[in-house]
C-alpha cells in the first residue's frame, strides 16, 4: 500500500516546480508594459473578439482561420488567450498567464525528460526547480522572448518523447512518430526551433538500438507537425487570390527582412552566436528589453560558462565516442541539440538576437544532468557525492532566487522602461473611458498592439499621420485626435500635423516611468465641432 501511495505522489511531482515558476511569474505581474511584440499575435484575440472597428492589424491574411502571424511564426498564443481573455479579461495579469502556460507545459514536460535521462527523481526536482526559479526563464515570459520560448514547449515535449524509461529499450512507434511531430509543430510556434532538428535526427538515429525505420517514423512526424505552416501559406494563397501575387507578397516581405544577407557559418558568425547566446543565458537580454540596459549579475556569467563547459565535454565525448566505437553513450547525444542549433543560427548571423537564443535555456540545466549521468554511469555513487550534490543544488537555487530578487527590485522601481514601460498599460486602461469622438494617432513603432489589446479592439487608432488618414478620422466624426510619440525632439513635426488637419486647441501630456522619468509624450488637437463617428 505505501509503495503505491509512493508511486501515486511521484507521478504528480512536476506540479511543484510549476508551481514554483507561477508563483515567479505571478510577482509583479502587471509589470513591465506590454512591448509591441511581447503581444503579438496576443492582440489578434481583441480583433476577433470585438471586430466592428477595422483598426490596423498584423499577421498574414487567411482565407480559413489565423494561421500565421508572420513568415517565420504561428499564432498558438492566440488560440490560447481567446478563452483566457475572455474568461479572466484583457489585462496584462491575464495575458501573461495565458502566455506562461506554455512555460508551465515546458516545466512540465522538462521534469519528466530530466527523470528518464538521469533515472534519479531527486536530480530531475533539482533541474526542473532550477529551471523554474530561472530570471532567464521566468523573465522571458514579461517580454517579446515569450513567443520564441512558447514554441521551446513543445521542443521539450518531443525529447521527453524520445528518451525511453530505459537507455537500452527500443522506443515505440508511436513515442517516434510524436516525437517527430512535436519537434515540428515547435518549428510553427517559430522557426527557429527547426535550428535543433540536426540534433534530434542525431538524438533518433544514433540512440542504442535505432534503425532505420524509427528515424524515417521521426522525419514523418516532424512534416506532419510542421504541416500548419504549410497550411498557412496555402491559406494565403487563396485570400490573395494566386500564386503569382502571394509569392510577390513573400518577395516583399523579404526585402524588408534580409534573412539571409550573413555570409553563412563563419568565425565572426559564430562568435556572434555565442555572444547572442551568453546575453539569453545571462537574462541581460531581458534586461535589455525591459530596463534598457543589462543588471550585473556575476552568477548569469558563472551559468553561462557552466552551460558552455558541459556543451563542450559534451560534444566531444559524443564525436569521440562515434569516431573511436560507432556508438556515443546516450546521455552525451544531448549535447548535440545544442550544438545543431548555435551551428544552424550561425548562417543567419546578425539577422538574429538574443530572444531567438533563449531557448537554448533550458539546457544550462539539462546538459549538466546529461554529463553527470554519463559520468556517474562509470562509478557506484557514494553517500559524500549525494550529499555534495544536493548542497550544490541548493546553493545553485539561492544564486538563482538572488538574480530573482535583483530584477523584481528594479522592476518594482521602473515598472520598466523604454518600450516596455508601464505607461503604455496606462495609456491603454485611461483610453477605455475615453469619449467616443477620440482617436488615437501611432505614427511611431511600440504603441498599437499593446493598446489594441488592452482597449479590446473598442477605441479608434491609426498607425500613421498622413494628412489622408487624419482627414477620413475627421469625416467618421473623430474630433478629438491624441497623437502619441517617443522622442522630445518631434514635438514640433506633431504639433504642425495636427494643425494642419484642422484642430483649433492643442493640449500636451507627459507620461512617466514609475520612478518619474520622462517616457512618452501625447498631443491631443481638437476641433470645433465634434460629431459622433458613425
């Protein structure tokens, strides 16, 4: 009986590092504001929602049902937050849990891979409790890194499919086949996850015991999990009415892209993969996005270097092993994921930043499980070596909870700063109660996806300050123009467009960080006859 009650409780343990990382998400969760890409597609579910006003949107056009939110993405937030949003309302709290629900599924899966790679509960609660306490990880969820980590959700999904309950046990062919799906249905959530799909062919066909047939089964489902990209271009294709204008409309977005203009895998790539790589690790990438500059943190820079050593013994031992015996102990060909995916990001060179490197994340905490296990493998373990590796444990988690606390501090000072400040949230929540002659006027990058969001699609804006588009806001009856921008500097150039659309009073505003620092700015021009839009 108390075997049994055991074996119950273990299969519920991944729930306490969930736990644990909702619990680092939900402190200060209305803080930072909502950058414009740390809510898109988010901010579709608003236009779906409440669509009787036709303001400016982004995503690809689709003839069936939102697909793709851009060549290089899914919209799987999007289908997530319409129950979400709706239920608990469009806040920022419930965004950005409906957005943490795919780091909880990571968590999740992430447990149980970590449990049959090291075969040891205890290390996998290290790893996974690791993870959850992660500024990294839990950070990423608060800016644009969240769609790049949603998609690393069923990446963990995939390897926690593809390693058997034991090393020498041939997988199922179904485990194979869903494996394979997985891996590409995280290459919709974003393409760069397909940079890890060298690695997992390797993890497939390398693994004891592999045939041919289980890696062909793999390479199956990954194109069955991918097929919605393949559905969204074709979607795109039918509401563009043909294959001629939807490849120009590809060509055009393209141009503006410049995905491919690197000079391939080269040493300066490479070295500009790492840097991309250390700035994820480190979380000065988030710092980045949400204060503007990077929080000294010497333990980011100890992570890192740990994440980069083990990836090193890692792939070496595994190469040497294939060179030397044709056959790599299992738990080293995790280093290969990794690997494939800085090697991959290389061609893409300056194209890339450090969001699309935050998925490497999770591997500071699994690829030092991979080597201790292979290295554990060789020797019995010893009552002092337990014993030195929970106190290891525990002083990994309080670096971790003191990174935590570093951030959330200046967090608590700022509510963030730049382009994900705080008054973007409270533009949007004032805009609510505006009166219905008002619109709002974006001719900057930053400002529209948040408040189309958080307004639910219900308050009139533009996107830009053309003499055309304020004069049809005028003709709708919009009286009452607030125009929103970044920089000081362009207040003469806004208040000159205002008045000459007509607007008789120009009234000015100021919004601030929490701290009293300057942020953005706002003209509000009015003119003396207003009329209900109709």
């Amino acid at each position: 009986m108390m075997h049994l009650r055991i074996n119950a409780i273990s299969r519920y343990l991944w729930t306490l590092p969930v736990i644990v990382f909702m619990i680092a998400v939900a402190v200060h969760i209305d803080l930072p504001g909502l950058y414009m890409d740390a809510v898109n597609p988010d901010f579709l579910a608003a236009q779906k929602l409440h669509h009787h006003l036709h303001n400016p949107t982004a995503g690809l056009p689709s003839k069936l049902f939102p697909i793709l939110g851009n060549l290089y993405h899914g919209v799987q937030n999007f289908y997530v937050d319409l129950p979400v949003l709706t239920i608990f309302g469009f806040d920022v709290g419930p965004l950005r849990i409906a957005q943490a629900l795919f780091g909880a599924g990571l968590l999740a899966a992430f447990f149980v891979a970590a449990q049959r790679l090291s075969k040891s509960t205890a290390l996998a609660m290290a790893a996974a409790l690791g993870l959850a306490t992660e500024i990294a990880f839990t950070a990423s969820f608060r800016t644009q890194f969240y769609i790049v980590m949603g998609g690393a959700t069923w990446l963990a999904v995939s390897l926690m499919l593809a390693l058997p309950l034991q090393s020498d046990t041939p997988l199922s062919r179904h485990r194979l086949f869903w494996s394979g799906f997985f891996s590409g249905l995280a290459g919709y959530g974003y393409f760069v996850l397909l940079f890890f799909v060298p690695g997992m062919f390797a993890l497939i066909a390398l693994r004891p015991k592999s045939n041919l047939r289980d890696t062909v089964r793999w390479a199956i489902g990954l194109a069955v999990g991918f097929a919605p990209f393949a559905v969204g271009y074709v979607s795109l294709a039918l509401k563009l009415h043909g294959i001629g204008a939807t490849v120009a409309f590809i060509r055009g977005l393209l141009g503006a892209l410049h995905p491919f203009e690197s000079g391939g895998t080269n040493g300066g790539n490479l070295l500009y993969a790492w840097r991309m790589a250390m700035l994820a690790i480190t979380n000065n990438g988030n710092d980045a996005m949400v204060f503007g500059h990077a929080l000294p943190s010497a333990w980011g820079v100890v992570k890192f270097y740990v994440f980069a050593a083990c990836l090193l013994v890692l792939s070496v031992w595994c190469l040497g092993s294939l060179v030397l015996r044709r056959q790599a102990p299992p738990a080293t060909l995790l280093g290969l994921l990794p690997l494939s995916y800085l090697l991959v990001a290389s061609l893409f060179g300056h194209r890339l930043w450090a969001h699309h490197f935050c998925v490497l994340v999770p591997f500071v905490y699994l690829l030092p499980l991979a080597l201790l296990t292979s290295v554990l493998k060789m020797q019995t373990r010893k009552p002092f070596e337990t014993a030195l590796m929970g106190l290891a444990s525990i002083a990994w988690l309080i670096g971790n909870l003191t990174q935590q606390v570093a951030f959330h501090e200046s967090l608590a000072h700022s509510g963030g700063e730049g382009l994900s400040t705080s008054a973007l949230t409270q533009l949007a929540v004032e805009a609510r109660n505006a009166p219905s002659t008002s619109a709002y006027i974006f001719p900057e990058w930053g400002f529209f996806t948040s408040f189309c969001l958080l307004t639910e699609n219900k308050v009139r804006y533009v996107i830009d300050a053309s003499p055309e588009t304020l004069l049809d806001l005028k003709r709708d009856g919009y009286s009452d123009l607030r125009l929103v921008y970044w920089q000081p500097t362009e207040r003469a150039h806004y208040m000159q467009v205002l008045q000459q659309a007509g607007t008789k009073t120009i009234t000015e505003r100021t919004f601030t960080t929490l701290d009293g620092r300057a942020v953005f700015y706002w003209l509000e021009g009015r003119t003396t006859q207003p009329s209900l839009p109709h």
